[in-house]
C-alpha cells in the first residue's frame, strides 16, 4: 500500500498519525519512516484498513485496541554491551599471546 492509500485510510478512521502511532503504541518516527519509501507494511497497511472500515461501521475501535493494554517497546540503545567489551578484551587477550 502507498503511504497516500494509507493516509486515506487514516482520515476514514478519523485519526491523524500523531493519535494513530499512539493508539497502536508504535514510534511516531517508525511511521513517518514509510514516507520517505512511499510505502507501509502490510500489517500497518491491515490495521488502518481495519479501522476505516470499523469507524465506518460505527464500531468504536479505539476502545478493543485500548482494552489490549498494548506496552510500546522502548528502544534499548546502540553501542557496546558490557558482554561484548568483555569478549572484546578476551580477543585482544588471545590475539597479543
């Protein structure tokens, strides 16, 4: 699906991408990812349908997505882990021997 299709789909649902990264606890920036490749993923592809067609309905999807009590992931950092600078030194070790 193309990022436009699924900004259709957002306005159908009646949601902006600020309030639908926060409904599905996603990162707002993962979203707005997709404009530079001018295309989403099928599973955000499927939910925003899922809501359009459900708002259509006149079924209140945000509560069902509330009562799922979804947790976002929180991003854990790059770099070296204290594992890896310990077996980093262990080469170093095995190397210099």
């Amino acid at each position: 699906m193309t990022f436009i299709d699924f900004k259709k789909l957002l306005l159908d649902a009646e949601l902006t991408i600020p309030k639908f990264t926060a409904l599905i606890k996603v990162s707002e920036k993962n979203i707005q990812a997709y404009k530079k490749k001018k295309e989403v993923p099928n599973t955000i592809a499927s939910i925003a349908a899922c809501f359009a067609h459900m708002n259509k309905a006149g079924i209140d999807y945000k509560v069902i997505i509330d009562d799922l009590e979804l947790v976002k992931k929180e991003k854990k950092g790059a770099g070296f882990s204290k594992d890896k600078a310990v077996k980093t030194k262990e080469k170093d070790k095995i190397k210099t021997s």
